[in-house]
C-alpha cells in the first residue's frame, strides 16, 4: 500500500471515530509505529490532524481539506437523497452549474438520463462520470488542478465562467451558520463558487444535514439571493424560518410542519 492510500485510510477512520491510536494502526497496516508516527507527522503538518499522547485526533482547523476520495465515501446516503432531490428539478434541455464538490458526481449520476443537458463544471470527477453521456454539451473551467479536491481552480477558472449565463447553479459548502451563511475552507474554491453563483438565474446550496450549525474558513454567500437549499431531511424549525426570512426555500424529503 502507498503511504499516500494509507494516510487516506487513516483520514477516514478519523473522520468516522475522532481518535485513532498509533499502536492500532499499525496492526491494521501491518506497518511499524514509527511508519504511523511519520504519517501523522505529515498529517498535522498539512493541518488535518492534531497529534495526541499515543495517537492523534481530527484537526479542528476547518481550512484543512480532506481528500476528495475520503469526502466521497462520507454521508452517501445523504448525498444521494440529496442528488434524487436534484434531478428531480432538472429538466431536459436545461442548463446548469455543478461545482467540485463530493456531491455533485452523486448529482451527475442521477442526471445521466435527461437529455440535451448543457453542463459547466470544474470537477475531474464530474467529468468522468459524464464522459460516456452522448447529446449533453459538456464545458470544463479549465483552470489549475488542486489535487486533493480533483478541481480545477484559479484565475483561468473564473475568467472562463464570466463569459456564461445558466439556468441553475447547484454548488456544496462545508458549512452553514446562522450568522455567516454558507463558508468553505479554501479561498479558492470559495472564490469560484462565487463567480459560479453570479451565472446562475437560480442559485442553489446542496447541503447535507451534517454541514448546518458548521462555520468554515471563508464565506462563500450570505443568505440573501439564494432561492433554495435542498438537504437530505428537514433542518430544525429555527433553520426554517430562518431561511424563509431570506426567502430561501428549503427542499428535502419531509414537508414543512405545515404540511404535514
């Protein structure tokens, strides 16, 4: 195994029981201790883990970015509630926006049976997903790749995206609080995400529910302009009405109290 599968390995044990102990990974790797301690070292070094007595624990830092292939495999159902949600909303012939996050390859999944769909994305991921779809017009940002994330970003990302104008604009976040609205924890994602939103007749947050109450490193949007959220179950009552008082429109599998 690659010391780089490992440490993703590791990442995503953390990100499932918060602690993990040298002694245990190594018996799990069949590496040696110190092999882990060099792992964990490189880890908290890149700000994603904070080494502890015989172990180490997720970093708190939230502008620490988690590899893609370990975001990918947390809260699936969720997000394929939340891609069913979607593609529901999507029609033939329309035109949209999906960003890099994990969500939005559960999103082009679900979507791959509509037809003369026009797509901008700055996802690898999304791309590859799509690349046996035939009919659809598929436009990537181009832009510089950032690894980790499998996303294309910086300056040439955005210039591209000023030239068009879309139906929808579906993008993710790592947080959602009630006074800084929906953050990311890196400046350049978060930078995209907003020349994404500014193509978007309608601009729309797809959010598990995990992400509500979380603050990351920097804004994306506050809730003004936003018409909807769809997450995978209906938040709070005081999330509710929060967002009703932006005229944000919260879609997910419950119905509002209301309705019920």
């Amino acid at each position: 195994m690659l010391a780089i599968e490992r440490r993703n390995k590791i990442l995503s044990r953390l990100k499932a029981e918060k602690h993990v102990v040298v002694s245990e990974l190594a018996k799990q790797f069949d590496v040696s201790e110190e092999t882990i301690r060099r792992d964990l070292d490189k880890m908290e070094k890149e700000g994603m883990v904070v080494k502890s007595y015989g172990g180490a624990v997720l970093s708190e830092n939230s502008a620490a970015e988690l590899p893609f292939v370990v975001r990918k495999r947390s809260n699936v159902a969720e997000k394929q509630v939340i891609a069913d949600i979607v593609a529901s909303l999507i029609e033939d012939g329309d035109s949209l926006i999906l960003d890099a996050s994990s969500t939005a390859v559960f999103i082009a999944q679900k979507l791959k049976s509509k037809k003369n769909i026009t797509l901008i994305t700055n996802s690898v991921e999304v791309l590859m997903e799509l690349s046996d779809v035939s009919g659809w017009r598929i436009l990537s940002t181009g832009g510089t790749l950032k690894e980790d994330s499998c996303a294309l970003i910086g300056p040439s990302a955005e210039n591209m995206l000023s030239a068009y104008h879309v139906g929808k604009v579906i993008i993710s976040c790592k947080g959602v609080d009630e006074d800084g609205g929906f953050s990311d924890s890196n400046d350049n994602h978060a930078s995209l995400k907003r020349r994404m939103l500014a193509c978007g007749a309608q601009k729309i947050f797809a959010v598990d529910s995990s992400k509500f109450g979380k603050r990351s490193f920097i804004e994306i949007s506050g809730f003004d302009g936003i018409d909807a959220v769809i997450t995978d179950k209906r938040p709070p009552d005081h999330w509710v009405k929060l967002l009703a008082s932006h005229g944000v429109e919260i879609l997910s599998p419950e119905p509002a109290a209301e309705e019920q």
